[in-house]
C-alpha cells in the first residue's frame, strides 16, 4: 500500500484531457447560477463545497424557484446518490490508504477522475494517492471555470434575449436524454412525467424536482430482477 | 457580491448532502452489499430529477422554450456532449425569441 507524491502527480496528469471541458463546463455553472439569482461569492462557494455538476444546477433551479433547505438537501441526494456506488467500487483500492487520505480524496471524487481511477487501478495502478492527484486536475479547473463565468455574466446586457435564462433547463434536458442508455430506462421517466406533471400543480418546482427523482427511482428499484 | 446569510444555512446543508454521498458508499461497503435493486433506483434517481427540471419548463413555456427542449435533445442523442446539446437549446431559444418580435 502506497500513497506517494509521484502517484498524485500520475492521476493529475491523467485527469489533464478532462480539465478543459471541466473548465467550459465551470464557466456555463457560473452564467447560469448568476442568472439564478446567486452572487459571485456564492456560486464560487457552492462549486467548491458541493462540486458537482448536476447536482449544482439542479439545486440552483431549486434555489431560483424558492426550494428551502429540505427540498435542496433531497435534491443533493438524489442526484449525488451514484457517489455512493463509485465509493463502493472505489473501498477494495481506496481503504488500503489511511482514513484521512481515503476521506480527503472522496470529496475530489467526481464522474471524470472516478472512471480514470477505476481504469488507472484495473490498469496495475496501486498508488491511492492517484485518486486525489486526479480530483485535483479537476477542482481547479471547474472552480476557475464558476469564476469566470460568474464574472463575465456582469458584461452581458439582456441575458434573456440571449437565451440564457434557459441555459439551466436545456442542460437538466441535454443530461436527462445523455442518461438514457436502454429501453427500460424509459419507464422511470414516465412515472417521473406522471409525478412532475402532478406535483407542478400543486407545489413549487423544488418539490416537482423531489417527486420526479423519487418517482423514478421507485420505478427503477420495483422493476430491477434480484440474481437468483 | 456578497453571501446572503440565509442562504449559508442551505448552503452547509447541501454541502453536508453532497458529502454524505461521496463517502456513504465507501462507508457502508464495510457492512452492506448493493443490491441490484438499490443499484437500478441509485441509477434512475438522476433521471427522474432531470425529468422534473423539463416538465415544469415545458409546461410554463411556448413555441421557443418547446423547440428549446426538443433541439437540446436531439442534439444530445447525436453528439453526446451536453454542453453543445445545452448551446444548441438556448441558441434555438434566443433564435425564435427574436423572430417571435
């Protein structure tokens, strides 16, 4: 077992092709949180404690449409909750490193650097510190890329007539459509269409949010086979 | 330019959330297995939240925000590159906000 300044550099390297679409993607959380309603400082702030995508924009819509802290902590949930699988496949490499180094790389762990890590480890890669390096390479990346975009959003005159009050919505789409791989995944989407269209007539958005995700998830739990 | 003190408390929270995910897995892989059930709904759960950010667009929205949604998708399903699908939905939104002037 080893966790070693030259394995953090070998994941950082990696992590390295993925940086710069990190940074675009940064620069579109920035636009879009600022046309949400979030400050500067916020945004930056939320990229750097939440770090995550989806989950980021997700919550801002929540945010913008008045969502409280029960329904964006749900929210988090239910959109991080494939962390729990990644840090699941990751405990077999990962648990040999010491607690603080397994933990501190955890919260870097994204979709990018987890994939490169996996394959890195399945590769002969034993150094943990590789893990970290990679999550490293792209923090950086997408918290300069919220700044920028955050600042720049200063400069643009009539956001909506850009089109850009729609940036939030038209991600959540071009992500939900990326999400679907096979047939049966359209079943969760009905039932979350069923439960959106419901909900929307009643309560806020934020709560359209939860209902949608937990609907779709209950689907997809009802309908999975257990291996005999 | 500054941070609102109402949002800090939700702010922590969602931060605490977002950590409770990235080190749960690993935490619990010491007591539990992931069932293929648990597996298939951690998997939809994304979908299902996406699916409720759309509905409430579409549902508020007219001809611009529909033809959004629906280049935003298409574009997904043949580049599989969600920041040009996303591009694509606001450059329609912006085009047909214009002509609709």
């Amino acid at each position: 077992m080893n966790f070693t300044a030259a394995g953090l550099k070998r994941g950082y390297i990696a992590a390295q092709p993925l940086a710069l679409g990190v940074l675009v993607y940064g620069v579109t959380f920035g636009l879009l949180a600022r046309n949400a309603g979030l400050s500067i400082i916020e945004a930056v702030l939320m990229s750097a404690t939440v770090y995550s995508g989806s989950a980021q924009t997700a919550t801002v819509s929540g945010i913008a449409a008045g969502a409280g802290i029960g329904a964006s902590v749900v929210t988090i949930l239910m959109l991080n909750a494939r962390y729990l699988l990644y840090g699941a496949a990751l405990r077999p490499w990962l648990g040999q490193a010491s607690t603080l180094q397994a933990y501190s790389s955890l919260y870097l762990l994204g979709d990018g650097n987890w994939v490169l890590s996996i394959k890195a480890h399945a590769a002969g890669e034993s150094d943990t510190a590789f893990v970290v390096g990679s999550g490293v390479a792209m923090f950086l990346p997408w918290l300069g890329g919220t700044l920028l975009g955050s600042l720049a959003n200063e400069w643009i005159a009539d956001p909506k007539l850009l089109g850009l009050d729609f940036l939030l919505v038209a991600f959540c789409t071009a992500m939900g459509v990326g999400l679907i791989k096979a047939r049966h995944d359209w079943l969760p989407v009905g039932a979350a269409v069923v439960a959106a269209v419901i909900v929307d007539r009643f309560a806020s958005s934020s709560w359209t949010i939860v209902a949608a995700g937990l609907a779709g998830a209950f689907t997809a739990f009802v309908r999975a086979k257990e291996p005999a | 330019m500054t941070v609102r003190f109402d949002l800090l408390p939700l702010l922590l929270a969602v931060t605490l959330a977002a950590f409770v995910c990235r080190a749960g897995g690993f935490w619990l892989m010491r007591f539990v297995n992931v069932t293929a059930r648990v597996d298939a709904a951690l998997k939809a759960a994304p979908l299902g939240v996406m699916v409720g950010i759309m509905v409430p667009a579409a549902l508020r929205g007219s001809t611009p925000e529909w033809l959004g949604l629906l280049a935003a998708g298409l574009v997904m399903r043949f580049t599989h590159k969600d920041l040009v699908a996303a591009l694509a939905g606001v450059a329609m939104v912006a085009l047909m906000r214009v002509v609709a002037r």
